[in-house]
C-alpha cells in the first residue's frame, strides 16, 4: 500500500491496515489464549487442534463471568472471538474497511492482499468443530457474510476506480463464504473461497495489466476500446468472469441458507443473498 512513497492517501492506508492487523490478531491471540486455558481448567492440557477436538465437549457446561454482572458461555464466547478475528481478516462486517487501502496498491500487492484477506475464511473452516457447537456464533457469522456480501455488492456498483471495483466484489464473494460456514456448509465455503482466491487474484492481474497499458489511468469511465489492443488481457478478464466453477461454488454455498433453521431469519437471509448475488454477477468491463 506504501509502494507509491510520493502518494500521502497511501502512506495513511499502509498505517491504518497495519493497526488494524494489530488489532485483530491480538483479538485472535485473546480468543486461542481463552481457549487453551479453559481447556487446561478442565484437564485437557494441549494444544494440539485434533487433542482440542475430540476435548470440546468438556466446555459445554463452563460459563464465563464478564464485568456488569453478564454471564455468557465459555463456547459462545470462544466462537465469538474467532468469528470477530475472522470477519476483521476478511473485511466482512464489522469490518468492511479492512481492505479499502489495498486499491491503492500495485496489482501484485493488491492481489497478495486478496490472498492474505481469504485467510479469514480458513480460519473459521479450521475451527469449524468450535463454531458448530455454538448456534449463536454461527448465526453471527451467517448474518455478517450476507449482509457483507449484499452491500460490497452494491458499493461495486458506485465505484470508479477499477481496483477499487474488483476488491468490492471480492469483499462480497468472502461474504458469501462466511454465510456458508454460518450455516454449517464448510466444504461449500472452502469451494468457495478458493475461487474467489483464484478468480480475483487474476482479475486484478488484468486490472494491472489494463492500468499500466494507460499510464496509470484508473477510472473506468475513461476506458474502452481495449479488446483489441489488450487480447490476451480481455481473454483472461473473460475466464475469470464466465468461469463455470465461480458460478457453482456460489450455488453450493448458498444453497443451504434457507434450510438452516438455527440461524434466525434464515429465509430472509436466503432472499438477501439472492440480491447481492445479481449484483455480483453484472460483467466487469474491460
């Protein structure tokens, strides 16, 4: 983000993603910390994630204590914390501006950003064994990938810059991901997320192709014309948008929405997300 040194919007871009980074990784640090110790109050001392799992149900009963007097359990709480670091490394709700600074870097920078934001999502895959066994962490996560997915949907629509484009619809493809690990689909999640790993990072390979080719312009209403000049570029543009596997990987992941009984609202969930899918599905140009 810092690349251009004579750019002062991306000298603050680089410090901002930096604190933030801090921050969330100390939230995940809190949350793994939490997790060994009350597993070591129950006699379980590991921290071996196999050795975690099969020791999870000694927790169901554990309650925490937090200040004001609430009382909330320990698996609740736990899921919680993975699910808030997760949503922060993948720029889904609360977070959402967690990759607004990567447009302003190189496209090879800007793609490896994409790649370290879809970790958020393998996290929570990871830890899928945690977050089954607390319905009200799932149902958060469900509740931020759709509405996440639904308004970078709609903020892709109003964007000019064409980085700026392409990691809105990223953002919202994520979102699309957490909705399926909300619902208990982790292997659709999975599919997803490497698709949009995939798909984005070469879209925005051809954005920087695009925006070299004209000196550095970024704004899509001065583009046009570049089919013929840029044919190996437009052919890659087309790969990554018609690609059959990016359309089944979101059908697989929201497919099971409207069945998850646990998460409240589901069907409404389900209606949402059928709306950010058309958004997402509008042609990038090129």
């Amino acid at each position: 983000m810092g690349f251009w040194y004579s750019d002062p919007r991306g000298g603050r871009a680089t410090i901002r993603s930096i604190s933030f980074s801090f921050v969330v990784d100390a939230l995940l640090i809190a949350s793994f910390v939490g997790l060994f110790w009350s597993l070591a109050a129950t006699g379980a001392h590991t921290s071996s994630l196999s050795d975690i799992e099969a020791s999870i149900s000694a927790l169901g009963e554990l309650i925490v204590t937090l200040p004001l007097g609430f009382e909330v359990r320990t698996l609740t709480l736990l899921g919680m914390g993975i699910g808030l670091a997760a949503c922060g490394r993948s720029a889904q709700l609360p977070f959402p501006f967690a990759l607004s600074g990567i447009s302003r870097s190189p496209a090879p920078a800007a793609a490896l950003g994409v790649l370290s934001a879809s970790m958020g999502v393998y996290l929570c895959c990871r830890f899928s064994f945690l977050l089954s066994a607390t319905e009200p962490a799932s149902s958060m996560i469900a509740w931020a990938g759709g509405l996440t997915a639904v308004m970078a949907a709609v903020s892709a629509l109003a964007q000019r810059d064409l980085v700026s484009m392409l990691i809105a619809v990223t953002i919202s493809q994520f979102g699309i991901a957490f909705l399926a690990i909300g619902c208990g689909a982790y292997s659709a999640a999975i599919f997803q997320f490497a698709m949009v790993a995939i798909v984005s990072t070469l879209l925005i390979f051809s954005a920087g192709a695009v925006i070299h080719c004209l000196e550095g312009e970024r704004d899509i209403r001065r583009m046009g014309g570049l089919n013929s000049r840029l044919v190996l570029t437009h052919l890659m543009v087309v790969v990554g948008v018609l690609s059959p596997a990016a359309f089944l990987s979101r059908e697989q992941a929201i497919a099971p929405v409207f069945a998850a009984q646990y998460v409240p609202g589901s069907p409404a969930l389900y209606s949402l997300t059928q709306i950010g899918r058309a958004h997402v599905c509008t042609p990038v140009p090129s």
